[in-house]
C-alpha cells in the first residue's frame, strides 16, 4: 500500500508538470504562429533572396549569399518548431537521461531537449546513476524507482525515487565514519563539483528521495 501510494503521489506530480507544460508549448505556438506571418512576408523573402543572387554581385557577394542562407534555414526552424542541431559542447541530457528506463525505472522529462554542457551532462548522468545502483543494492528486490527531469531555466533539476525499505537519517554519516563513501564521492562530490547541491530524504519503511541541483550559471569544476 505504500509502494502504491508513493507511485499515486508521483504520478499526479508528473500530470500536473505535463499540464504546464502543455500550457507553455501551447502559448509558444501561438506566438510562434503571430510572428510568423509577418515574417515569412518579409524577412525570409529577402534573405531568399539575397541566397539566390548574393553570388552574381561579386567579391563578398558569395559569403553574403551564403550567411542568407543559413539565417533562412534557421528562420525557418525556429517559426516550425523544429529543434536546431544543440551548440557546440552541449549536450541533451533529457535524451540521456531517457535511456536509462527499464521495467524496474521510470523517466520523465520535459518535452524540449535540456542543453548542458557535456562535462555538466556527463557528471549529472553518473550522479543519477550511482543514485539508481543503489535502490538496485538497498532498497530491495521488488522496489521501483522514477526519475524527474526538471528545466528551471538558470538550473536543472533531477529527482529519484524508490519505494523502497529507505533508512534512517543516520545511516549516511555512519557510512562516511566507517569509510563507505560511494554516496558523497559518487552522487555529492559530483555535484558539487558542478557548482551544484545534492538533498536525500529517507525513513524507513517510505522510500528514499534524491534531488540534485545543478545551476547553468556554472558548470565546470572550480580552478
């Protein structure tokens, strides 16, 4: 019953982010479609323009056709909605994250790609991770585990939980007294490293919560 409770509370937390969602995806597209209309008639016109006959006009008139057409093109992904190739050195940690679902883990992820950089990305990945060997190692068999993916604009957030046994508050300073420090060198010193926190909430008998922060305003770990 407690497992199904845990899984009831998770599920309306993840319809109720879908709903928003689908109210910010919904307010994009129409102001996509506001701006389209005048833009089509104008802008793109003339950079096809500009792409089409920029090379008969001599010297840069090549390297101005062709800075056109790649503004068209972008143009154009942007008023249809469809994604740009990600910026150099950036990841999609959403898409990363998705593979990590299985039977015994579910992902859920904002619709639209979470841009981080790749050291960000890679680090967060194996702080979940390390996070999901342990519900395989503690929480039991039969447990399962759900992680969030949340896009705060400044700061990504991601959160796992189990239904599992959990533990009591004092079990992660006992480790760290007898040496056992996969928890702060796996999961914290990661994050924090990123600039970041990393909060565990756990009793037992009700699961273990994880949540780590991570600001984009600092990614790389200090000099």
């Amino acid at each position: 019953m407690g497992g199904l409770g845990f899984a009831q509370q998770w599920a309306a937390r993840r319809a109720d982010r879908r709903r928003a969602e689908q109210i910010r995806q919904e307010a994009a597209d129409a102001e996509r479609n506001r701006l389209a209309r005048p833009i089509h008639d104008g802008v793109l016109q003339v950079l096809a323009l500009m792409q089409r006959h920029g090379a008969e006009l001599g010297g840069p008139g090549a390297q101005l056709a062709t800075l056109a057409g790649e503004q068209e093109q972008a143009l154009r992904n942007l008023l249809s909605g469809n994604p740009a190739a990600p910026p150099a050195n950036r990841l999609d940690l959403r898409a990363i994250l998705t593979t990590l679902a299985s039977p015994t883990v579910d992902v859920a992820a904002p619709a639209n790609p979470v841009l981080l950089t790749a050291t960000a990305s890679t680090e967060l990945t194996a702080a979940v991770q390390a996070a999901l060997d342990n519900v395989h190692r503690h929480a039991g068999p039969t447990a399962h585990a759900w992680v969030l993916l949340e896009d705060e604009g400044d700061a990504v957030r991601v959160t796992v939980r189990d239904d599992g046994v959990g533990f009591t508050p004092d079990r992660l300073t006992e480790a760290a007294e007898a040496g056992r420090l996969g928890v702060a060198q796996s999961m914290r010193g990661r994050i924090a490293d990123l600039g970041g926190t990393t909060e565990i909430y756990s009793r037992p008998g009700r699961g273990t919560e994880v949540e780590f922060y991570v600001p984009r305003t600092r990614t790389t770990p200090p000099a």
